[in-house]
C-alpha cells in the first residue's frame, strides 16, 4: 500500500514537471514569435502561480514588457531580476533596467546603473557610452547637431558667446603678460573680461558636408568696458551700437561692497560712438544690497531679461523681465514667475528669435547641475512650462550661457563638462537638417486571411535583429502601413497583431540604396468567425488525452479571445475519425473534450463560460469517412476537430473591437512611434547622467534614489 502511495505520488510530480516544462517552451514560442503581450502572460504565470522565478524566465518576462513599451511592469521585473541574480545578470538587461527607470522617471536609480555599465572595463557599451566626438540627433531624424570645444579655450575660464555681425563676443578669465594682473581669490582665476573674435565656418576634416563653427584673432574689449573687476556675459542690440553687460559693483577701480560685505553685480550700458565705446552707466534698478546681471534682449529690444537675487523672488536667483522705455529709462522689474523660477538658480536668460527663452538650472529636473532649458514665450508674456533641451546640450555638470543664431543653425553653449580644455569652456554646435545615414521605407498592406479585405488598426511592429521592437504604427482604413528612415543594410522582422486575430510576420531586408522602399504584407486570421472561435486543429497522442504543448500553444488563443471577452459562454465538443470501435471513440473524444475545458479553466478562465464539453466520437463526420472505408490520412484528419461554440455574448464582440481600435489609435499617438530613437539618445546621453556619488542608489530602496541633489556654486554664475 505504501509503495502504491509512492508511485502516485512519484507520478503526479512527474506530470506536474512535465505540464511545467511544458508552459514555458509555449511561452518561449510565443516570446520568439515577437508575440509579448501573449508570452508576457504566460511567463508571469510561470512565476506567480508556479513559483518558476528563474533567471530565463525573469528575463523574459521584463524583455517582454519592455519590448511592448510596458515601461512600468518592466521595471518591476527587471528589479526582481536584478534582485535576484546580481552580477550574473547581462549588462543589456542592465541597461534596458536604466531605460525603463528613465522613462519612468526614476533618474538617480538609472544613473547609477549608467554608472555601473560605464565602469565595467570590459563592458561592451562602453565605447558608445564614452564617445566625446559626435553628430547625432537633435529633435528628429532630419536634425543633427555637431558640437566642438572651441580652439580659443584655456585653462581658465571662458564662457558665453554672442554672434553679431560675423563677429563673436565672449567672457574669459585667461591671464596676460601684465605683472599687476589682479587675481580673484574665490578660484584663483584672473577676473573675466569681454572678448570679440572673427566668426568663421568652416568644413570638418574628412567630409563634404559637415562644418563647425570656430573663432579667431580674439581681442579683449579695452576701457571703458575693461576694468580691475569681472566683466561678462554682453548683449547687443541689433545695430551694434549698444551693448548691456555684468560688472562688479564698484567704486572707481575697487568693489563696492554691501552692509553684509558682499561685491554684488550690476547690469551696466555703454553706447559705440566713432569706433569707441563710451558712456558706460549702471542701470537704474540695480541695487549694491543684490545683484543683478546677465542681461538679455528680447528680438523687439523692448524688454530686457536679467537674473537677481533681489528680495521676493522664489529662489537663490530668479529671472526678471523690464521693460524699455528709452532715455535710459525702465520699467519695474517683473518677476517670471514660478513656471520658469524655482528655489534653486535659474540663471543666464537667453530669447531667441523664436520667441523662446532659454536659460540655465539646477531647480527643474535636469541631467546634471546646471542643465540649460527652453520656454516659449506666448504673445501675452506669459509662459509655457521649460523643457529640457537634452543632451549634448546638457550633461551631469554645469551647462549655461545657450545662444542660437537668427537662423537657427549655429550657436554656443557653455559648459564644465569632463574632458574640457578648462574650468568652463565654449563649445559651438551647428545644427544640420540633411539625414545623416542611408534609411528606406517599409510598407505594406495587412488583410484579412479569410476573405481577402484590408485590416483596418491592426498594430505593426518593426523589430530588429537582438528582438527589439525599434517603431511602431497602425494600419489605415485601406490596411496600409509605412515605417520611414528605416536604417539601410538591415534584417528586420515585421508583425501585425490585432484584437481577436491570429498575428502574422515576415522578414525584410535593407540594402545600401537610400530611399528604397521595400514591402512586406502580411495577412491576419480571424479568430471568431460567425459563432465560433477557431483555431487550428489540437491533437493529441495516439489512444491518449493529455493536453500536448502544440494543443497548449493553439489553446492560449481561446484564452486570449475569452479574455477579451468577459461575456463569452461557450461549449466545446470533439471529434474522431472512424477508425477504432465507435463506443471507444465517444469515450476518448469526452475525455480529450474535458481536457481541454480542463486547460482553460486552469488559465483563469471561470468555470460558468463553459456550458459544456462533449465527446461525439466518430458520429458526425465531415466526409464519408466512416466504419468499413479505407481513406487517405488527410481525410482522417479532417474528421478530427475540436471545435468551440460561442452560446451566450456574441453581441459584445463587434463592441469590444471598435473600443479596442479608438484605443489603439489614442495610444499610439502620445507614444513616441519610433523607439529607435529613444534609445539611441539614452544611450549616448547616459555618461552625462551618471554621477559617481549615486552608485550607491543601485542597492538602495528606490525612494532614496529619487531625491534631488542640491548643489550651489557660488561664484560668477550666481
């Protein structure tokens, strides 16, 4: 009796084993099949109701919903994965952990695990994650920007940069051959004073479309606009004949200092006259209690922008606005507000001639201290709400003093950066608008299997080669679609999917002719058809009703559409083909009947939606295949089916599509239709969003990762 016990027991762990086994290679098939949504469930029962949290499986589930954009649930795989494995983990699952941190917002938990992949000596990522020298993406595939630190820095500090008449204005700290040169004790730096140098462009080395913005033959403004004390950051009217810029507060040659001791800024003006510069006078709503300074002029030259640190504003220095009255006579300063200031700085206000500010922070969420964003100013005065401008503009140090030309291609930023000539350094970009790589197009039209008519909002995956999904897009009412700039030289997969249907993929190939277009149908086959929900054929071992994994993998697509559709009841019934005795074979086709019902309850489906499962055996065939005749094996065949009848809900269906296809379309639209993109930014912008201090955040709960470091640089950028 014991052994018998035993062997029971030795028998159902084995099955258990096998149905085990079993649901993860169906799992597997649909993972590569490019199916994410369908094997993102099946591994996550894997894990929740059969305890399976293996490496392979974690992996899978977190690559399926982050293939599916599912950044959230992602995240929440990824750090199980993460958890649960350590070092053993690879570093592009480390890296896709990042993103999907990123996209959720969380950037001190994914700097830290740039971090980690950035020092990893023989990390495969990181050459592409140290690249200095670059022309990348800017707003879209038809922008790049090429950024090059400038010849004419030195180990001291230069920053800003003003283009005015081929000529190129800019604040530098270098030293000269003077014996008396003064030295600012904050950074042992001689004191900053303007420069002007002869703008030139010319074309890279090794290219016949790329230039670069340099600068040459630089000479320092002399008196009155050079003193003892710090000059910089100068802005001029349009005719070149006035010029506002930041001094000292000064007494004759010597700071002027406030009752808390304190050498404040002002805003000072001066007017070209003859070929010199003369009438240099403060304005009128400087203060020597606070600071005021880099000056800016809107493209009317009616209202000049500044920073200060006068009282009543919302942080250490905040942006103001006055208004021009002429004469030397201005408006009340207006604070910007809280859209644009925070508790922090904002500093080095910059409108383009877009009508869009620019300006410098370390109080918005940014990828370093002070990160440079832009605020489109609305005709009222008012507004919208600053955004980043991204890397290469920004990086994990301090970046300001933003300026663009008229024509939108050429410009200077600031910077500290890594790897600089000095403390901050100039860097020019040009901004080019022809498409840097060979790309193609890919289209197609989806239709219908059955019938041969378009499919309308059926959604189509690019993906490519390491299985990511790199664009996506729906289908128009002609069931046509079109990935554009698809990079040239590939192999690509392509899958169409929609509610209620059975998906369909093809490969496609790119070569090096750029603008091709290549094509790729693909047909979709419906899974409901009049009353049924139709599959293909399961079968089952001879003389046997054990659910096999080819019957498992076409089951899942009953429990897909029974999924989508909670109203569904139906009733299954299961045929045989002739051959055996007719009582034996309504026997089997009721068990195999009753196994499959079994299955699909055990995939949470209630038990209430299948009114019945019956075995009819061999008594109604399709043909006339029956006892006594001797036929082909393909007319067997025909006679064994399972089929699945929909008894109650069916009016809901046509409903529940046409909601899934407004959200579908809703959905597509907010989402970034080229993933691509995204990551390839990222990537090349997470050096920049790394910082040494945040290592720790990769072990640390999540909360502590998401504070925001408050740093403050007192010195000339206040």
């Amino acid at each position: 009796m014991k052994f018998k016990k035993i062997l029971v027991l030795a028998t159902f762990l084995m099955l258990a084993v096998n149905g085990f086994g079993q649901s993860r290679k169906v799992a597997d098939r649909y993972f590569g099949e490019f199916s994410y949504v369908q094997s993102a469930k099946l591994y996550k029962d894997l894990v929740l109701i059969k305890g399976d949290s293996s490496q392979h499986v974690l992996t899978r589930l977190a690559e399926s919903y982050y293939n599916n954009s599912d950044t959230e649930e992602a995240e929440v795989w990824y750090q199980k994965l993460v958890s649960n494995f350590k070092e053993k983990v690879e570093e592009k699952h480390l890296f896709k952990y990042a993103q999907a941190l990123r996209s959720n917002g969380k950037y001190k938990k994914s700097d830290s695990i740039f971090l980690r992949l950035t020092q990893a000596q023989k990390s495969s990522l990181n050459k592409e994650l140290k690249k200095e020298n670059y022309l990348l993406d800017y707003t879209n595939k038809e922008k790049r920007i090429g950024v090059r630190n400038l010849a004419i820095n030195t180990p001291y500090s230069e920053f800003g940069g003003f283009l005015l008449n081929g000529k190129a204005y800019f604040s530098s700290s270098i030293a000269n051959d003077s014996k008396k040169q003064k030295i600012y004790k904050w950074n042992n730096q001689p004191f900053l004073n303007i420069y002007k140098a002869e703008e030139n462009i010319q074309t890279l080395e090794g290219s016949k479309q790329d230039t670069v913005l340099v600068l040459g033959n630089v000479k320092k403004l002399e008196e009155p606009i050079a003193s003892e004390l710090h000059e910089s950051t100068p802005v001029f009217t349009k005719d070149g004949k006035t010029i506002y810029f930041t001094r000292n507060n000064s007494e004759g040659k010597k700071a002027k200092r406030s009752k808390k001791n304190t050498s404040n800024l002002k805003i000072y003006k001066a007017s070209y006259i003859n070929g010199y510069w003369v009438n240099v006078k403060e304005l009128p709503f400087n203060n020597d209690e606070y600071s005021t300074g880099h000056p800016a002029l809107s493209p009317d030259e009616k209202t000049l922008y500044f920073v200060s640190n006068m009282p009543g504003g919302y942080g250490q220095s905040d942006i103001y606005k006055v208004e021009i009255k002429g004469n030397n006579e201005y408006g009340e300063p207006i604070n910007l507000g809280n859209t644009v200031n925070t508790p922090e700085k904002e500093v080095f206000p910059y409108v383009g001639n877009d009508n869009v500010l620019y300006f410098s922070s370390n109080g918005h969420l940014g990828l370093g201290l002070l990160d440079i964003f832009q605020a489109k100013i609305k005709e009222d005065g008012t507004l919208l709400s600053p955004e980043n401008i991204g890397y290469p503009f920004n990086s994990k140090k301090d970046d300001f003093s933003f300026f663009i030309s008229k024509n939108g291609k050429r410009g200077f930023f600031s910077s500290n950066r890594e790897k600089g000539k000095g403390d901050d350094d100039i860097y020019s970009f040009f901004i080019y608008t022809e498409p840097p790589v060979c790309t193609q197009i890919v289209k197609g039209v989806i239709e219908n299997n059955k019938i041969n008519a378009p499919v309308d909002a059926a959604v189509i995956k690019l993906i490519n080669k390491e299985k990511e999904v790199i664009a996506e897009t729906i289908s128009d009412t002609s069931g046509s679609y079109t990935f554009k700039d698809v990079p040239c030289n590939g192999t690509y997969t392509i899958t169409a999917s929609k509610l209620d249907h059975r998906s369909d993929k093809s490969t496609v190939l790119t070569n090096n002719k750029r603008n091709k277009e290549v094509t790729a149908n693909l047909k979709l086959t419906p899974l409901i058809i009049g009353n049924q929900i139709v599959i293909k054929p399961i079968y089952f071992d001879y003389d046997k009703s054990v659910i096999r994994e080819d019957a498992e993998y076409e089951l899942e697509n009953i429990v897909t559409v029974m999924t989508n559709h909670p109203e569904l009841v139906i009733k299954i019934e299961s045929h045989t083909d002739s051959r055996g005795r007719r009582d034996y074979n309504r026997f089997l086709s009721d068990k195999r009947a009753k196994s499959t019902r079994d299955y699909i309850l055990s995939r949470g489906i209630a038990s209430n939606r299948i009114e019945s499962a019956i075995g009819y055996g061999e008594d109604n065939p399709l043909n006339d295949c029956v006892d006594g005749k001797k036929c082909t094996e393909k007319e067997y065949q025909l006679n064994r089916r399972s089929y699945f009848y929909i008894v109650k809900g069916s009016e809901s269906v046509e409903i529940r599509q046409e909601q899934e296809k407004k959200r579908i379309r809703k959905e597509l639209a907010t989402r970034r239709s080229n993933f691509l993109e995204f990551l390839s930014k990222s990537l090349k912008r997470s050096e920049r969003n790394s910082r040494p201090e945040n290592n720790k955040c990769f072990k640390e709960k999540e909360d502590n990762c998401n504070k925001i470091t408050k740093e403050v640089k007192v010195n000339y950028k206040n």
